[in-house]
C-alpha cells in the first residue's frame, strides 16, 4: 500500500488551516483516501531583548513566534493525485515537506 506524507507548517493558525483544505480537496477530487489533518505540537520561541542598550538592564521587551503543524497521510495514490498536489497555489508563509 502506497503512502504520501504530507508536513504542512507555518505561524499564522488560518493560513495552515485553509491550505490544508485545499490539499485534502485536491486528493478526495482524485479518488485517494486521505488520514488526518493531525494537529501536531505547536513549537514556541520567546525572546527577551534590553530596550535601551547601556540604561536599565531590567527594562526588556518580550517577543514570541508561535510555528503550527499539520500532518496528512494520503492512501493509494495515484498519478492524478501526485499531479494535483503539485499544481495547488499556496499562500505565502506556508511550508510543505512531502514525503512518500
């Protein structure tokens, strides 16, 4: 049984949701089953910088990016699914690892 693994990440929530819809509509079109999306842990990094440089060392700012992630599994594909998947526009912000 053939399998494609579809890692769908990015750091605004919607724009993943809405391009992992358009992944999953250009796979059901083409007659494969499709496992997921699975929400996967969410990745954050926090960082504290000085405000002024030679000042008050107890004075930061605090910045922080949150990467979301999704996981697809397609079963059976078959040519015109491949074929569909690489002709979606995605939106910028999105990156995808597609792994068979």
């Amino acid at each position: 049984m053939l399998k494609i693994r579809v890692k769908v990440k990015g750091y605004d929530q919607k724009v993943v949701e809405s391009t992992v819809k358009k992944i999953v509509s250009a796979a059901l079109e083409t007659g494969a089953t499709i496992k997921g999306p699975i929400p996967l842990p969410n990745k954050m990094w926090k960082i504290a910088v000085h405000r002024s440089p030679h000042i008050d060392a107890k004075s930061k700012e605090h910045f922080g990016v949150i990467e979301h992630f999704r996981l697809l599994d397609i079963l059976d594909p078959n040519p015109k699914t491949v074929e569909a998947l690489t002709h979606i526009q995605l939106p910028s912000g999105v990156g995808i690892s597609i792994k068979s």
